[in-house]
C-alpha cells in the first residue's frame, strides 16, 4: 500500500479521535483499536499494508470486547486510549532504539493508569484521553504522509525533533480538548456559563 495512502487513512483516524472522541464511545474504540494497532506495529518497522491490517483487526478486536463488556465501557476506552498515548511516548522518547521492554512497559503503564482515570472520572478523563491519544495518531499519519517534511513526527531522534514533536502534540490534543468540549458541552454535563 501506498504509504501517502496509509497516512491519509491514519491522519482522518486520529482527527476523529481527537476532534469527536467523546460524541461517540463506538467511534473512539474503533479509533483507538486501530490506532494502537497501527501505531505499534508501525513502531516495529511493520509495511504500510501490514500495519493497516493489523490496524483494522486492532479496531474489531477493541470494538467486540468493548461490546461484549459494555458496562466497563470506559475503563475500555482508557486503556485502549491509554495504550495509544504509551505507544506514541515511546516512540517520541526512544527514537530507533528497538527496545521492546521498555515499549510493553511503557504502554502498560499508561494503558493501566488511563483505563482506572477513565472508569474513575468518566466522560472527564475520556475527553482528555481521545484527545491525546488522536493528537499522536494524526502525527503519526502526517509523518507517512510526507517523510521528508513530517517524518520526524512519526520518530524524532534529535533533540529539537523530539521538543517540536511535544509541543505539535500538546498543542493538536488542547485544539481537540477545545473543540469537544464545545461540541459535546451536553455530554460532558458543562454548565452554559462555563462553556466558552
């Protein structure tokens, strides 16, 4: 697959995640499924097609155990968006460094933490979590977009890259915070006066 192609797919993923996670909890496991799929794989060198693929199996697996267990909806969605965010640290922390150790623990730890946030605060942390976690798959996507200009997105490795990369994604996921929270001001139970 064409890898302009796959970032495209990957970058709409992560705008849905980011900018309208919390409007539908069945939009963000498909999302997070599939983004933390690709995102790993992605991080192990997988082909563009491999990663989708693996991408896409990602989102249904998510999708049917989300379902199956629907009551724990939340706590779901937090680790499947806790997961993605571990995923993305790691890959801005570690560079090419290929530690696989430090990525399972990483990603369980953040995968865990967000999971209990989200069972414990609900659609507060959730609107949070979608946010980071479509900021980082949207870099992701950009970086297979465009290599040459973006690619640093994906794995930065030097410093400045690593410090741009931060602040490109602090800065996408509070666009998300801000857009959602507007958007689903009813949802997130925001009082009229405090919805500006």
């Amino acid at each position: 697959m064409d890898p302009i192609v796959a970032g495209v797919v990957i970058v709409l993923l992560g705008l849905v995640l980011c900018f309208a996670g919390i409007g539908s909890l069945h939009a963000a496991v498909l999302a997070s499924g599939f983004g933390l799929g690709w995102l790993l794989a992605d991080l192990f060198q997988s082909s563009s097609g491999t990663a989708l693929l693996i991408g896409a199996l990602s989102a249904v697996v998510a999708w049917f155990v989300v379902t199956f267990i629907f009551k724990f909806a939340a706590f779901f969605v937090g680790i499947l968006t806790g997961a993605v965010i571990g995923a993305k640290i790691y890959g801005t922390i570690s560079g090419d460094s290929g530690n696989w150790l430090l990525a399972v623990v990483l990603v369980v730890a953040v995968a865990a933490t967000s999971g209990f946030l989200a069972d414990r605060y609900r659609a507060r942390a959730l609107l949070w979590l979608t946010t980071i976690g479509g900021a980082g798959i949207v870099m992701a996507g950009l970086g297979r977009v465009d290599e040459d200009l973006f690619g640093f997105l994906r794995h930065p490795e030097a410093a400045w890259e690593q410090v741009v990369s931060v602040l490109v994604w602090v800065t996408l996921a509070v666009l998300g915070w801000l857009t959602q929270r507007r958007l689903f001001a009813r949802r997130l139970r925001i009082p009229e006066n405090r919805r500006d």
